[in-house]
C-alpha cells in the first residue's frame, strides 16, 4: 500500500468518526464553522473513498453474492424503515398522501368503502389503487401510518432481491450481480420515492423488476400475476405495463406478445380514466392538467403528440428536463444506455414526466419516477452484461456508486438525531391529540393529520370547521382563521385544542 493511500484511509477514519458525532449530536464545530448536515460530511467521505480507491486496489471482504443482495436488503429495510417510522413520529410527514391513505385503507377495513375527506370523495374518482386492499388486514392489527410505511420499505427492499436474481440470470452467480443489486439500494429515486410519504406506484418498481425475473425463468403464471399487481396499483401504472410490453417486444424478441400487452394496457388505461373513474367521481377524471396543452383527453394528447410536435418539443427539451435526464442515469453510471432495446421500455413513463408543464414530474427524487427506475434497473444490468468482460467494467460500477452517494447523501440527513428527538412542542401536540377520541371529527394542521386519519371524518383545518368536533392547529393559524363556534379545550407548545360548542 502506497503512503497516499494510507493517508487518505486515515483522513476516510477521521470524516467517518465526525460524521457519526454529527449524527449522534446535531451539531458539530471543526476548526471554528459549525455543521449541521450530515450530507456535507457524506460527499467528503465519498470523495475521499474514490481517490482511495484510485491511489491503490481496494481490497473487499469476500462475500457470496447471494448473502450480500440479502444483506444489503436487510441493511436497506432497518434504516430506511428508521427513517420513515421516525419522520413520521416527528411530525414530519403530511396530509397528502400519507394522511390519505391511512385513511382509505382504514375506511375499506371498516366496511366503508375507499372513502376519503382530503377531500370528501370515494378515494378510486381520485386514483385508482385496488392494490390498498391487501393492506386492509393492517388496519385491522394495527391502524395507523407506521404499518403503511413499514410495508412500502419492505417492498423497496424486496426489490433488490428482483434486481440481483434477474442480474444472476444475466451475469451468472458473479459478485456484479449482487453489486447491481447494491446500486439499486443506493439509488436516490428509490430513496426520494421511500421517505415521500406513501404512494402504490411505489410498490410497480419491485412488481416490474420481478416481473421481467419471471419472464426470463420461463415462470410466466408469476410474470402475469406481477403484472396484474402493477396495474392494481394505480391507474397510470398501466404506462408501466405498457412499457414491460415494448421490453417485451424489444428486448426478448416476443413482438406479438409484447404488442398484445402494451395495447391491452393502453386500452384499460383509457377505460379507466373515461368511465371507470369518472363514475366513482361524479365528474372527469382530475390529473390530466399537467398536460393540458396537448389536449384533454388521452386520445387528444396522443394524437396531438404526433401530428404537432411544435406544441411539446419546448416543453420537453428545455435545460432543466436535460438535467433530469442525466442525473437519472449518473446513479446507473449510465450504465443503461449499453441496452438500448431495453432502455426503450422506459420511454412511455419518460415521455409522461418530460411532457408535462408541472416540475416535480421531472424531479429525479419524487415519486413519478416509479415507472421508470425498474426500466433504467433492467437496462443497466442488460448495459453491464456487454461489457462484463472489460476489465475497467467494476469501475463502471463503482462510479455509479460515488455518484449515487452523492446524489442521495441528504437522506443521512435523516438519521441525525435532531431530525428524529421529539422537541417540546410536538410532544405538546401528541398531548393534545390524545385528548380527541377515535370515533370524532377532526379538523387538524396537516402534519397532524396523518396521526389522525384513522377515522370516517378527518380534514385539514380551515376545512372541515363547522363539520368537525374536534379543531386542533397552531396559534398562528387559528389567529389568522378563528374556529368560531368552538371552545378552548386545551393549549401547549404553540398549539390550540378546540372543541365544538354544546
């Protein structure tokens, strides 16, 4: 080992020992500037490992592939399970969509049907998810957010099992199988779609990755059921589908096959959105605006996608949706671009997100990325088989590595234990909280709503005011909108409980 590696193994010890004061404090001064983030450290770190790595041949403990893909699973489940159960004991997650969906899963365990009040309206005029009542027996064990959560984590986790058994049938039982299951742990989209609160779709980017694994073991029954579950995920979840059809027809050869699929798909998609949903609603389905300007309809967008290119070229190409598109494939070490038959399977979510005039569709980290991430997965492992015999090939691998630590060190933000240490005024506001029985109306700040949402009435204050029994919020907010008709029942920590008059 060369002087400069021992350095910097020396420097990696010391940023490491910081990292974890921080993360065990809050708060760290080092050579008189204070720190408070734990992502600053993490990209020191990293940087630090890669020119380690450079300086001299890492050397790493020998582990069966199969054990590390497990391992590295489990790993994923514990800590970002503690992420996600802590954020939501500190009140830090949100009406829309963790409260929400509490909600509709408790409403279907209670016999209720898929009914919610963010607003009020059967939950399927909204999104269509019948992939929530396997979740129904959760609510009848333990109602509430955490089960949700946990179970949304475990699915992700599961996921880089799908990755490394579809790798192994690719690669062979070789330690880059388990190293791209790894690098799917890492991937900021996944951990961006884990900490946003819940979503289905979620749960499409284990369901296709399992999918594609089943296809390719000749296990078709399974392939079709993975399939089946991805629909029942969500309505647009058939963009997902439709997609597994073009990998179908592309990748494998199956073009009939693939062909049939991608239309039968396409076609429940739009059965879906113009009678199915509409008759739950009352009224057109709602989430179409954010490709307003291509038409109304899916048939109109389409057809105007086509025919006027000039109406979405502007749209799609700008500066920032390229940006997107790169910091999609850094992760990967662009990885997926090897496989361009596969990669194609991605198109339909891609041209969704980069289509639309709203922002966040084309935010690497949120949840619009569940049907393209299983895509890019498949495509990185199918980019990697080619250049498997290279002998700069782990490199490739590990630079997906340091980028993915780059891309997603915020989420070590997470772990320190300011984020998580319960302050005085949230513990005030569980005080409070206890004081509301089950059964009653609630009008509440809307990061008390998911502890709330257990419930038939549950809204987000002013809302509800009236409606409500119960009116729970900050001082500031019921200054500025006074819950008239209520009174004072209780007030700590900057919060106010009111209940209605008699």
């Amino acid at each position: 080992m060369t002087r400069a590696a021992r350095l910097l193994e020396a420097a990696a010890a010391c940023v490491a020992l910081l990292l974890g004061v921080l993360i065990a404090t809050g708060g760290l001064t080092v050579a008189g500037r204070s720190f408070t983030r734990a992502d600053e450290f993490v990209i020191l770190l990293a940087v630090i490992v890669a020119l380690r790595a450079l300086a001299a041949p890492l050397r790493l403990p020998t582990v069966a592939p199969a054990r590390l893909a497990i391992l590295g699973a489990a790993a994923y489940a514990l800590v970002m399970g503690f992420i996600v159960v802590t954020r939501h004991v500190a009140l830090r997650t949100h009406a829309l969509d963790l409260g929400y969906y509490v909600q509709v899963v408790w409403s279907m365990a209670a016999g209720l049907g898929a009914y919610v009040t963010f607003p009020p309206m059967d939950a399927w005029g909204d999104h269509l998810s019948p992939v929530l009542y396997f979740l129904m027996p959760l609510a009848w064990v333990a109602p509430g957010a955490i089960g949700l959560l946990v179970v949304q984590t475990l699915v992700l986790a599961a996921g880089a099992l799908a990755v490394f058994g579809y790798a192994a049938r690719r690669l062979g039982p070789a330690p880059a199988a388990a190293g791209l299951a790894l690098l799917f742990l890492v991937n900021p989209s996944l951990h961006g779609i884990n900490i946003r609160d819940i979503h289905p779709q979620a749960f499409a980017i284990t369901l296709i990755v399992a999918a594609a694994l089943a296809f390719d073991a000749g296990r078709y029954a399974w392939c079709a059921v993975a399939l089946a579950l991805t629909l029942a995920c969500r309505e647009d979840a058939a963009i997902a589908v439709v997609g597994f059809g073009i990998w179908l027809a592309a990748a494998r050869g199956r073009w009939w096959l693939g062909a049939a699929v991608a239309v039968a798909s396409a076609l429940l998609l739009a059965v879906d959105l113009k009678y199915v949903m509409p008759l739950f609603r009352g009224e057109p389905y709602p989430h179409l605006h954010r490709h307003a300007y291509l038409g109304s309809s899916v048939g109109e967008i389409l057809l105007n996608i086509v025919a006027r290119p000039w109406r979405w070229v502007p749209v799609a190409l700008t500066g920032g949706k390229i940006v997107y598109l790169l910091v999609m494939l850094l992760p990967l070490g662009f990885l997926p671009l090897l496989a361009p038959r596969v990669l194609v399977a991605a198109l339909p979510a891609l041209a969704v997100n980069l289509l639309s005039v709203d922002p966040v569709l084309a935010n690497f980290r949120s949840q619009y990325q569940a049907f393209v991430l299983p895509f890019l997965m498949l495509a990185a492992v199918d980019g990697y088989a080619r250049i498997r015999e290279w002998r700069r090939a782990v490199a490739v691998l590990a630079f997906g590595f340091f980028a993915s630590i780059v891309l997603t060190a915020r989420t070590t933000n997470d772990l320190m234990v300011t984020r998580w240490r319960l302050d005085a005024g949230q513990r005030a506001a569980y005080s409070l909280m206890r004081q509301i029985p089950r059964d009653a109306a609630v009008s509440a700040n809307e990061r008390l709503a998911p502890h709330l949402a257990a419930r038939r009435q549950i809204f987000i204050y002013p809302a509800g005011a009236g409606i409500s029994e119960y009116v729970l919020d900050v001082e500031p907010v019921l200054r500025a909108q006074p819950a008239n008709g209520y009174r004072e029942i209780g007030r700590a920590g900057g919060w106010i409980l009111f209940q209605r008059g008699r």
